[in-house]
C-alpha cells in the first residue's frame, strides 16, 4: 500500500505531552527521591532512559506496516494471558498486588501487553468478520468471553484499573464494529451488580469507597491522599505556585510522580497550565478519532479506535480521581505518570496510530 506522511499534527500533540510529562516527572519526585535515595535526580533517570527507547519503539512502529500485526495477532492475545498468569505465580508484590514481574533490570506490567493484545485481536478478527457481531450467542459472546477471562486474572493480581481500562476498550471496539446496541445494554446490568459485589466484598476497595464520600471522615488514613490532592490543586490557583515549587510533594502525597502527578501540575503551573494540558490530551483523543475515520480499512480503523479509547479512559479517570470525582483506582496519566512500561507501551502504540494516519486515504 502507499505510503505518505504521518499524521504530524498528532506527532506534535505526543511530543509535546512526553516533554510536559518528563518536566513533571523530575518536579514531581525530587524530594520523594531526595529522601528515598539521596539523589533527587533518581527517578527522572530512569524515565528519560525509558522516554528515549519509547521514542526509538514509536518511530521504529510508525515505518512498520501495521497490517502485519494481523499475523500475530492470536499469538500477542495468547502470550499476553500467559503473562497474566505467569505474574500471578511469580510476580513481585507491591502496595498489596502481584502486578509486576521483576526482570533484575527493571519491573514491567503484564497488563500493559494485555491492552495491545485486545486491541490487536478484536481488530484483526471483527476487520475479518464484519457481520459476526449480529448474532449474540456466537458472535458477540466469545469476544466478551475473552474480556471477562482477562479481567479474571486481572482482578486476582488484584489490579482494578487495569480491568476498567480493559474491559472499555473491549467494549468501544466491539461497538465501533457494529455491536447491538441492545446487546450491549443487557451486559449493563451484570456487569454493574459485578462491580457492586466487587467493592462490598472487598475491605480496601470499600474503603476508598466511603474516602471517597467524605475524605474528611478518615483525613489521617483513608482520605489523606485525595484531601492533600485537593490542597495542592487549590493550591495552584490560576497561574501555580511556579514549577518546581510545589509544597505538597514534600512528602504529604504518597508518591506524587505517580498517579496524582496531575495534582502537582495544577499546584504548579496552576489552572492555565492544567488547562494546556487537558486541551493537549482534547487534541489528541481527536485527531486520533479523525486517524481512525480516515484509516484506508476496517483494520486499521478499528486498532486506532481501540487505541485512542485506550488514552482517552486513563486520562479521564486519573483526572477525575486526583479531582475527587469519582473513588480512587491507581489509574496512571499517560505520558506522565513515572513508570517505564506503561511509557513504552503507550509510545509504541502512538507508532501504530503514525503508521495507520501514513496510510490514511486523503
């Protein structure tokens, strides 16, 4: 097929966010890492060497003709579930879950393998049968089969977010390529009563749960971490405390480089700089939309649906929990949370969307 140029509006857009992510990441963490390892300079090390092989990994995918994923795309589902039960058996414990597999060099999620590989199969499979999802049974059901096997193995580590990110790219996939509606509505139900059950059952989730309600009730434990949120963000004002100046990353968020880096953000570089920000993930989210409209077939359409669904619900949920709209998850902020799978990944799939926009029809 011809190729042309890349998308270059979007190449900007991920650009721009990686080198506002990696600002933040040092701002973020120099006194965690300070106090941690004596070097405030620890943590930003390690994320600008993952920043460079994740830069490398994108413009290496962006040349690659994405149609050739189709070959392996039951090969990536496969490996990714025996990732998934491999981590369970000898995955490394951290903050109460068996979410990552120490390789001696460094820690990677299986689940971040998981996301790809559902984006890649139910492309490759729904671009092949267009008319599978008008029957229930036999058409519909061995996808959600799929996606309720991997949230399986993804809530024994347990990993919450993982699962919600998860199963809603299944889901918008699965639309996107023709799903009934009515269908899809009477998965509503079970899936909720599934969640219900899920939080009742389980003492920290239900503790996040009534944090979540009113953090002032436990402000020393359970609703410490959103109620300092909440104080770095107002904070911020409308223009920030300026960068680097944070007082909140002394110590009072746990961990702020990871998943309430957001916080920090708007602490720092205030409303306006949140604003920029959040127009910039606005922007990308669509011109990945426009990439998918404009993709030469239903292949490729579909992966940058799964993929741009893949940024769009991180985002959305990390900025509505570090906000206090909705219970806390670990729901990292692509492109800025420190770590260096969910950095790789999330660039490698950047280079699928660059490779789909250079063979997009005019």
């Amino acid at each position: 097929m011809k190729k042309g140029q890349i998308d270059f509006q979007f190449f900007i857009i991920v650009m721009a966010l990686l080198a506002i992510g990696l600002i933040m990441v040092f701002s973020s963490s120099s006194e965690a890492a300070r106090h941690d390892f004596g070097d405030a300079f620890h943590f930003i090390k390690k994320q600008l060497l993952w920043a460079v092989i994740s830069f490398i990994a994108m413009m290496t995918l962006s040349k690659i003709d994405y149609h050739k994923f189709s070959k392996f795309a039951f090969p990536i589902l496969v490996f990714a579930g025996f990732l998934l039960v491999l981590v369970l058996i000898i995955g490394q414990e951290l903050n109460g879950g068996k979410r990552w597999i120490n390789l001696g060099f460094s820690t990677f999620q299986p689940s971040e393998v998981a996301k790809i590989a559902i984006i890649i199969f139910f492309s490759n499979s729904l671009a092949k049968n267009p008319k599978i999802l008008d029957k229930f049974l036999t058409g519909l059901m061995p996808y959600l089969a799929i996606l309720g096997a991997f949230a399986a193995l993804l809530m024994k580590e347990p990993h919450l977010s993982g699962t919600v990110v998860i199963v809603a790219i299944g889901g918008v996939i699965l639309f996107a390529a023709g799903a009934k509606i009515p269908h899809l509505a009477l998965l509503g139900v079970p899936t909720a009563a599934a969640g219900a059950l899920l939080v009742m059952t389980s003492e920290y989730r239900m503790k996040r749960v009534t944090a979540f309600l009113d953090p002032f009730a436990d402000k020393m434990d359970g609703g410490w971490q959103i109620i300092q949120s909440l104080y770095a963000i107002g904070s911020g004002s409308v223009f920030g405390v300026g960068l680097g100046r944070s007082r909140q990353k002394f110590l009072y968020i746990p961990e702020p480089h990871n998943d309430f880096i957001f916080s920090i953000l708007c602490e720092e570089l205030g409303f306006v700089g949140a604003l920029i920000v959040i127009l910039l993930f606005a922007a990308l989210i669509w011109r990945g939309i426009r990439i998918a409209m404009k993709a030469p077939d239903r292949f490729g359409s579909l992966m940058a649906v799964g993929i741009t669904t893949l940024v769009a619900v991180q985002v959305i949920i990390n900025i509505a929990v570090v906000t206090s709209s909705m219970p806390v998850t670990g729901m990292p902020l692509p492109f800025f949370s420190y770590g260096g799978t969910a950095l790789f990944a999330v660039m490698c799939c950047m280079g699928i969307m660059l490779n789909i926009s250079r063979q997009s029809k005019a």
